[in-house]
C-alpha cells in the first residue's frame, strides 16, 4: 500500500494486466448515465484512467447510454465534471450509442452465421430452458434454437421495424445452452437485443424501438475504440468468456469458438482462484482482453442509486402491517455532504487528491475492498494536515470580557498561518478586551479533571508569533434568564510570568479595532455532518417498505448559525487554491466561480466553504474532524 497514485501501476495486478498485453494502452471508463457517480467510481475512474496515463495510452469516457428508459442529461454532465475534477480528461467522449448502427449490422452478420436466433419465449420459458431458478435443471434448446437462419433475419428486421412489444422477441446468442459441460450461465444463450418500451433516446430519439444488451454491445463498443485492456469489476468474470466469443463469432479477435464453446468453464459455485481462471483464458491474441478488480465499497453508509434516490425525493411505501406510509426525504440532494457520491464529496470539501490517495492506499487487486468511513476519514485528515492553513473558528460563541484592560486596548499580533509551514505566511490576530471564546471552553461549574476555563481557573490563550504567555482566569460569567445559556464571562489577564497553564483555547478578538475594520470576526453558519444513519449497515435496513426511515440519525445534520471566523478567513479565501487543491479547477465547488476555500479550524475540524454560501453569508461544512472519536 503506498500514497503515491503511481504506485498502483508498476506492481501488483494492474501491471500483471499490462504485461498480459503489453502493448499501447487504451481504456475505457464506462459509467451508464443512469445516475451519479460514487465513491466507488472514484476507483474506476483511477484504475482506467491512471492505467492509461501511467503507460503514456488514452483512456475513453464511454457514456454506455444503451438503455434509455433511465438516462438523464443531467447525469452526463455531472459524470463528466466529476472525471476532470478527479484530475483526468478524456482522450475523446464518446458513446455507445454512437455506435448502434455498427452494432445492428454486426448482429445481422451473427445471425448469418447462425450464432444468434430471434426467440419468442417468455422469461420463464427462458428461465427453465436454463435449467429452472436454480439453474441446475437439464438445459434444453426452445423451439426457436434451430430456426433457419431465414425466419430469425426476417424476425430481427420485424423487431427493429417495432412489429413486436418489449417481451415478445429478443435476440439471443447462440453459445453454449445445450453444452451440459458448460457449467457459464453466461454461455447459455444470452439476450444480445431487446425491444425496449419506454424507448426515446436521448441522442438517436425516436430511431430505434430495440437496444443492445451490455453483453453484446460492450465488447463490440471496445472494439471500435481500439480499446487494449477493457477493465472492469469483478461480478463481470463470467462474462468474460461471452465477451470473447462474440468477438471470436464474429471474426474480431482470433480465438477458437468451438474450443470456447466446449471448455469446461467454472461454474458460479466453484472456488477456483482468479489466477487459475486466468489461465484457463486464452485471449491476449488480437482484440480487447477484459479483465476484473475488485469493487470498493463502503461500510456504514449506501452507494445504491435506488436508495439514494429514495432519501433525495423520499416517497411512499407500505409498511408491513399493511398501513401506508410516506417517506420523508432524507438529505437535501444528491451532493448533501452526508452521503458518499461524488458530488456531495466536493460539497462536502474532500479534496480530490486526497481520494486519490485514499483509492492509492488501498491498492487495487481482484479483491473486494470493504472500507470503513473512519479509515477514508483518517486519510483525508491526514491528507489535509499540512496542504490547507489553520485559522481560529468558534462554533458557538460566549463572549470573554478582560476586565484589567482598558476598554480600547489593541494589540496586533503575527500569527502564522500554518506553524510547521514558514511559506504560508501569517496575518493579523487583534488582542482586544472582549475576545470570543467556544461555549464548551467554559464550565459553570468547576472540575478537577477539567483543564479550560471555569470559574477561579486558568487557562491559556493560543498565541502569536511574539511567544508571550496569555493567561486568563475566570472571575464572574452570567446567563440569558430566558435560555438558561452562558452569555458572558468576565476574566483576568494574569501576569506574563504566572506559570505555564495547562491547556490552551483558541479565541477570537471582538471590537474595538480602532480604524482598522479589517480585524473583524466574520460571522458563519457551520455544518456538521455525521452518519447518516444510526445502524453501522444501512445496507440491511428495511429498504422495501420504509423501515429505514426509523434508523435515520437525528443528529446527522447539527448546525451553527452564529458561528465567528477570525478576520484571517479574508485572506484565506483570497490566496485560494491552497495547496489541498492542487489539480482542482476553478469553480470546483458547484455553483461559485471560484476555488474550494478549506483550512483548519484550530482545536475543531477542518472545514470548506460551502456552495450555499454566498458574497453576503459565509456557510461552512465540516470536511472531518481533527481526531478519529471526535464529534460522535
Ligand atoms: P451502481 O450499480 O453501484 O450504481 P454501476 O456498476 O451500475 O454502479 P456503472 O455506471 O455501470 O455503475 O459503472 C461504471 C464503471 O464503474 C463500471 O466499469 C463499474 O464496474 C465501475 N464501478 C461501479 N461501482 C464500482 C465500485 N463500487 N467499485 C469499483 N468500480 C465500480
Ligand atoms: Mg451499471
Ligand atoms: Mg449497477
């Protein structure tokens, strides 16, 4: 495991791939434009496109718009915009459907050539052709397996003429059914082209009334782009076998189709290991050679488009006692920093190297990698520690009187910006007789264990480049009669060579500021997010009939409107990019012409400036928090 996203390359699996094939390398990135992309695509995305750039080839976004009943503009572009965001552009967009004219053709020709037949059954007629549910019944050819060639040409024609409803005629290949050696479900005559209902597309419109199915088009769509390795995750291993013979059928890539079609493929329940089926295939010949990873995946939250969909519109459901219910959307859309697509990620403020790193650190082989969101979150922090600068931020201000200073006292101190990193500069801090401290700084009630600020206690203030020792101490606080809440505390400044206090606290200097209004706090609503959910598997929640609603976690969301930023935010925002950036476009966070403003918040989190903020309203998400137990 390495940070270095180059390290993914050079050894391992990715570079077993290579060496496979060893030759100028294309790629693809394939997402159906169906939906968002999530964090899981982040590692498609690096496996492709890294692959492609590490070799010096060229990688394709290939939008797979082959079903167009589910396919929205809006996802296209939010696919594209997350792709270059990651840092990576396209050799060419392109599109499946650019090429259905190509694929009609070429399934004419494998009808010719009696590798695919038009067939009328119903899906259980096909099911149980396939040997029933389980699939271990005897395998049988249907009526229409041996058709002549004629009647199946002529019934392919009368589909794409619209004289058949979704259901009443698919094509199907013809493999390897009635090979009872032959243990691939993928070989067992599977659909090539379907009639599709709801069929406007969005690019070829009212052109087609039939669609390819991905077994067929892909493997032909990579042909075309003089696609080398068409990389892929691993629920598609069955699949490679199918996605070699339409190429062989189809004289594209030189392998033997009988010899495929009789080879003892693995069946689903076997336990042969990847590098022994890699063996069994023979396929670096000529032609695109696929070959699978592993899926990422994350523990404690959903990636699925379907529940996510839910938690965005929300919805009705029948609950199971029969009573009807309506389920309330979840989170705001589907860039709320509370879910793990890819837009709400940058919403949220990770920065795009820092993924990187994470998907780099993780590797990438045929296994399944199950991530917990700590372990993201952990890589994130320490992406950010030394790549964004550190302000003083209070999320829930208590006003701090210094009684034994004059009511214009002013001191301008040098605060560095980052204190282990000199070229990130400084700026100004105002020491005033009213400072702003955070309400959880202060006890009303004192403790032993406790170590900040309580009545008749100590505490230091953070300080400056001058080095000086600022104590305060506690002498008198009062509250709202209303709310019950601290609202002010009156304390002393005690001499510089007391003895050293035992905790500090961040602060922020309150008016006045002479004639120098720049040294005023700026005031933010800021945003914590946490898990979505209170159960560690949201997976496994009650997803049919609305139970998942009662797992939500009520504090997954907690907001702070009066939250104060010292006057450095100014020049914070204005020296954007920060290092964290690095890559990031201008404009990354959706909706502002302008860089993703991040730094740390000292003793707090780091944070991000949110899309909602606006030249008015300053709104902050928190990115993470600066320690693993924080903010549970
Ligand atoms: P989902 O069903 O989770 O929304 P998908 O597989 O339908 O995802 P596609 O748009 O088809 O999404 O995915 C584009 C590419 O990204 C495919 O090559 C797919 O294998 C890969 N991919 C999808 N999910 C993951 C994941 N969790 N980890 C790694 N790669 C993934
Ligand atoms: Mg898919
Ligand atoms: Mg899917």
């Amino acid at each position: 495991a390495s940070e270095d996203p180059n390290a993914l390359f050079g050894s391992g699996w990715l570079d077993a791939t290579y060496k496979e094939r060893p030759i100028p390398v294309r790629t693809r990135f394939p997402p159906e434009p169906n939906g968002f992309l999530h964090i899981g695509h982040a590692k498609a995305i690096m496996v492709n496109f890294g692959f492609a750039r590490y070799h010096g080839g060229k990688c394709f976004l290939r939008y797979d718009d082959t079903n167009p009943a589910k396919e929205e503009e809006k996802y296209f572009t939010a696919i594209k915009d997350m792709v270059e965001w990651l840092g990576f552009s396209p050799y060419a967009i392109t599109y499946s459907s650019d090429h259905f004219d190509k694929l009609y053709s070429l399934a004419e020709k494998l009808i010719t050539k009696d590798k695919a037949y038009v067939c009328h059954c119903t899906k259980e007629e096909v099911n149980m052709g396939r040997g029933g549910p389980d699939n271990r019944g005897e395998r049988k050819a249907c009526a229409h397996r041996n058709r002549p060639v004629e009647g199946s040409l002529t019934d392919f024609r009368a589909m794409r003429d619209g004289k058949y409803e979704a259901g009443e005629a698919h094509l199907r290949m013809k493999s390897a059914l009635t090979n009872p050696d032959v243990g691939n479900t993928m070989m067992w005559d599977v659909a090539a082209y379907r009639v599709v209902e709801k069929n406007h597309h969005h690019r070829t419109g009212d052109t087609w009334k039939i669609y390819p199915t991905y077994d067929f088009a892909h493997c032909l769509c990579d042909f075309f782009e003089g696609i080398s390795h068409s990389l892929c995750t691993v629920e598609f291993f069955l699949s490679r076998t199918v996605y070699n013979w339409v190429l062989a059928a189809l004289d594209l890539k030189q392998m033997d189709l009988a010899d495929l079609e009789n080879k003892k493929t693995p069946t689903l329940n076997s336990n042969v290991s990847a590098s022994e089926l890699d063996e069994y295939y023979d396929d670096t010949n000529g032609g695109p050679i696929q070959r699978e990873y592993g899926r990422l995946n994350v523990e404690g939250t959903i990636l699925s488009k379907r529940k996510i969909a839910l938690l965005v519109e929300g919805g009705k459901a029948t609950a199971k006692d029969g009573s009807e219910k309506t389920l309330p959307p979840a989170v705001r859309d589907w860039d709320d920093p509370r879910l793990f697509t890819l837009v709400a990620i940058r919403r949220r403020g990770i920065p795009p190297g820092a993924l990187i790193k994470f998907v780099s650190t993780l590797g990438v082989s045929p296994a399944l990698t199950n991530i917990e969101i700590v372990k993201f979150e952990s890589i994130v922090r320490s992406y950010l520690e030394e790549k964004v600068p550190r302000l003083s931020l209070v999320l829930d201000p208590i006003r701090v009187t210094i009684t034994n200073l004059p009511d214009d006292h002013l001191e301008e101190l040098d605060v560095a910006f980052h204190a282990k990193i000199p070229s990130y500069g400084s700026h100004t801090v105002p020491f005033t007789k009213t400072i702003y401290i955070d309400r959880s700084d202060f006890r009303e009630q004192d403790d032993p264990d406790f170590f900040r600020l309580a009545p008749g206690k100590s505490v230091g203030l953070t300080g400056g480049n001058d080095k000086k020792l600022r104590t305060i101490k506690a002498t008198s606080f009062t509250k709202d009669p209303t709310t019950g809440l601290v609202t002010d505390v009156s304390v002393t400044l005690e001499p510089s060579d007391s003895p050293k206090p035992k905790a500090f606290i961040h602060w922020i200097g309150g008016p006045p500021f002479g004639a120098n209004s720049k040294l005023s706090p700026v005031t933010a609503e800021v945003r914590l997010h946490n898990a979505l959910f209170r159960s560690d598997k949201p997976d496994e929640l009650d997803w049919k009939t609305g139970g998942y609603i009662d797992d939500l976690n009520p504090d997954s969301e907690i907001v702070f409107p009066n939250a104060l930023i010292e006057c450095g935010f100014d020049e914070v925002r204005r020296r954007a990019p920060w290092p964290a950036a690095e890559g990031e476009k201008e404009g990354a966070i959706m909706g502002m012409a302008s860089y993703a403003v991040r730094f740390q918040g000292l003793r707090t989190a780091y944070f991000c400036v949110d899309a909602d903020a606006t030249a008015e309203k300053v709104v902050l998400n928190r990115i993470v928090t600066l320690k693993e137990d924080a903010g549970k």
